[in-house]
C-alpha cells in the first residue's frame, strides 16, 4: 500500500500518522508538501491533524486551497482512499468532499483527552477490522471539533449508514455527557457517499501502542491495508 501525507505549514501529527501506516503496511511512506501540484502515486491520501495555517480565517479553509488540494479533490473524485483526521477532517468540509462544517467547541476551550468512539458501521474500507457497535479508546485534541449540518443533511447520512463514529461512554452508550465537543448526534467521523473518505476528528494514530494508552487505533489501519495492498 502507497501512502501519501499531505504537509501544510502548522501540522504537526503527519510523522505521527505516516509513522503508523509505514509500520502497518511494511513499506515506507511518502510526505508531499502543500505547495507541490502532484500527490505521486498513491493508494491512500492522508490529511493529516494540526493547525495549518495557524487555524487562521477558519480551521481547514486556507488548506483547502493550498497547490496541493487539486490533485488531492481530483484523485478523491476518481476513487482514491482518503483519511482526514482532525484538521484533516476540516479540510475534507472546507473542499465540499465531505459534507457539514466543523464549529468551536460548545465549552469553547481546547479539548484534549481520552474518549471512546462507537463504531456505527463496517462498512467502509477504514473499519471492515471493527464489529459494528464495537467501543474504541482514542483521544482527542481540538478546538473547533464541534460537527454540525443541517437536519436534512444530518437524515441522509444516517438514512445511508454514513455516520461512521460516534462519541459514546465506556459501555457504549451514546449520551450528551460522553459528548466532548457538543457534535450534532454525537457524530465523530462520517464517509462519502462512495465510502472512501473517511473523516474523523479523534486520532486513532495515538493509539496504536500499548505505552499511549491503547491500541483501538490499529485496526483502523488494518482495515486500509487489507483493502487497499498492492
């Protein structure tokens, strides 16, 4: 499987995320800055979290116009794999390829800590390894995670099976107090109508190894490799 990072000014989990996928698919991964106009060859895109652009004009909005994205948006219109997580996730909003926005947090303060995330379907290529309505532990670190879309919006990804996480409590109960951000339905990651793009404001690559805490993560990336080997 052929990884391709995007870099922006202001990310700071690419070495994070590539660092994971390299170990998962034996194979090492390919960084491409903001400014470049071709991804390479590539199975999979990952947009990675952070604050490009300093999160300045909106989280996500000035990435998404960055060189860069044009490859990226066409690719991902073509069939790519694409994995945005956190600021990532902005930028799949910002670009349309994914639908809503992503708001402030409801406490308005930056959020940073362990939750749990039911996974909603398996199908999509990023959690075949996962059964639906399985518990994952992964963490959070945002400031503007705070999903929302309008109703309609909100009744067509669930009416297609598009909600892919959500935030719930250790037993798996989707409650307002597991709701860290204040997300519309508790929606953590969603997918594209072809389901495969997958974003996601918690990060499964920190946790991946036993010493962080947990490794739910993994299977994540698991799930890429087994669909997406070459």
């Amino acid at each position: 499987m052929r990884t391709a990072v995007i870099v922006f000014p202001g990310t700071n989990r690419e070495r994070d995320i590539g660092e994971v996928i390299a170990r998962v698919a034996g194979r090492p991964t390919s960084y491409v800055w903001h400014g470049d106009s071709d991804v390479g060859s590539a199975d999979l895109i990952v947009l990675p979290g952070g604050f490009s652009y300093g999160d300045y004009l909106r989280c996500g909005a000035m990435a998404a116009h960055s060189p860069i994205m044009r490859d990226v948006i066409r690719r991902a219109k073509a069939g790519t794999a694409v994995l945005g997580v956190c600021n990532g996730f902005q930028m799949l909003c910002e670009t349309g390829l994914l639908p809503g926005v992503l708001q402030r947090n409801a406490s308005l303060r930056f959020i940073c800590k362990d939750v749990h995330l039911k996974v909603e379907t398996a199908r999509t290529l990023f959690t075949e390894r996962y059964r639906k309505g399985e518990v994952a532990q992964v963490i959070v670190a945002h400031g503007d995670g705070n999903y929302f879309a309008d109703p309609a919006t909100l009744d067509r990804l669930e009416a297609e099976d598009r909600v892919v996480f959500r935030y719930c409590d250790r037993a798996g109960n989707v409650t307002p107090a597991a709701n860290p951000n204040g997300a519309q339905r508790n929606i953590a990651g969603i997918c594209s109508e072809n389901r495969r793009i997958l974003g996601m404001m918690p990060h499964p690559e920190n946790a991946c190894e036993a010493a962080l805490g947990s490794t739910d993560g993994l299977k994540l990336f698991q799930s890429v490799l087994a669909n997406l080997v070459a």
